[in-house]
C-alpha cells in the first residue's frame, strides 16, 4: 500500500466544511481512494438527506452508481442495513445472501460483484450514511483493509459533522440538500456532455471535474454553466 498517498488522503478526507467546500468532489474523492488503495473493485457513498432518506452521492464509476440507486429503488440491500442499524456489513459470497436481499444479489451479479462490505458512516449515535465497497470476485476481505476502510469512513463523517457553530444539525442538513442539488446538475451536465462527445457517462464526469479542478471552479458551477450555456467553457464541449 502506498503509504504516501494514504497519509494525504487522511489529511483531505479531515478538511472542514468551509463556505467553498464542495461535497460532491470531497465524496468521489473518498470513492476513488477506496479503490485506489483498498481491495475493491468499485466504491459508493450513501448519505440521508433532511428527510431520512438515503441519496446516492458518490460512486467511483457509472455502474456501481447505478447498482446503488437499485438498492435505494428496491428498499433492499447490505447498505440500507448498514444505514439502519448503524454497523457493518461483511458479506464475502453474495450468493450466499441471494434469500436475503434476492433483487439486489441478482443486480450486483449482473453488474459484476461477487463480494461487498457496507461500512457507517457515523460519529457517535449519529449515523448520516454509508460507505459502500464492492469486489468482483467473492472470498474473504483482507484483515488489514476493512478497518482501513472504517477509518477513511469516519475521518469523512468527522469533517461532514463538523461543529462549527450551534447550528450543526441545520447547517448539515442545508449542506446536505445543495450537495443533492448540486448532484441533479452534475447528472444532467454529464448526460449533455456524453451526447456531445459521443463518450459514456463516466468519461463526461471525468471531463467535468478536471476542467472544474485544472480552472479552480466548483464542480456544480462548471455543471449549471455547461447545462445553460451562460458562458464560454473552452476545451470542455469541444
């Protein structure tokens, strides 16, 4: 494992909410590390918005975003129990599971997992959602990745939770609702772009991001003026 990488990524994951901080870059940033340094194939972050209710906010690619939102769809699956009850869910063999959560098994094979751990995201009693990690192939996690995962989960919650001020409650739930705002824009900024240039949906968000990060721009703000065409973004629908 580089450890390198995993010493920057503690550090980025243990940034604070500030007024610039955009959620959405934060989340696929814990995505893409999960794969990048833990033994999954792919990786997703639930989390509940103002009414309770799970949200998919990040995935490391377009399929598992797509596997997420079958869970939400369906109301089963290892992360929704996750969510609920607060603690992780190992299922090495997801065809062991296939009474359990019969929709969801049949999906993620589809989809091309075999194995998933669903780990809180939590501090204390509260639980705001779930980090999601998915393996192709089934058999046991490694000893040493799983509290790994638990701690990149937890560093993310801590700077999610952050007290700032006696507001926190409020502040997260406002922060949460432009965070699922901003997600609706990103979908349909990615969906006209990937028309546009003839390349899939995963390739338009890769494009969006880097022409939001190489200009030092919100994401969600590169998306809306993508989306209305209210000003020149050169390079990016080219």
């Amino acid at each position: 494992m580089n450890q390198q990488l995993l010493a920057k990524t503690f550090v980025e994951l243990a940034d604070n909410l500030v007024a610039d901080f955009d959620l959405i870059d934060f989340l696929r940033l814990l995505t893409d590390r999960c794969v990048g340094m833990l033994d999954a194939s792919a990786a997703g972050v639930l989390l509940a918005d103002r009414d309770g209710k799970l949200r998919v906010m990040a995935a490391s690619d377009e399929q598992v975003r797509l596997l997420e939102l079958f869970q939400l769809q369906n109301d089963e699956g290892p992360c929704l129990d996750c969510f609920r009850t607060g603690t992780p869910v190992i299922v090495p063999d997801l065809t062991r599971e296939i009474a359990r959560w019969p929709r969801f098994v049949t999906a993620a094979h589809r989809s091309g997992f075999g194995a998933v751990q669903a780990l809180p995201m939590r501090l204390r009693d509260e639980t705001v959602g779930a980090l999601n990690l998915f393996r192709a192939t089934p058999g046991p996690f490694d000893l040493a990745a799983t509290p790994l995962a638990q701690a990149l989960a937890d560093v993310a919650t801590i700077s999610l939770l952050q007290q700032r001020s006696s507001r926190r409650s409020t502040v997260l739930n406002e922060q949460l609702q432009t965070a699922l705002n901003s997600r609706v824009l990103i979908e349909q900024a990615k969906g006209k772009l990937a028309e546009r240039r003839g390349i899939d949906m995963e390739q338009a968000f890769t494009a969006l991001r880097g022409y939001a990060r190489s200009h030092n721009r919100r994401l969600s703000d590169v998306a809306r003026a993508f989306i209305d065409d209210s000003e020149p973004l050169p390079g990016l629908g080219a």
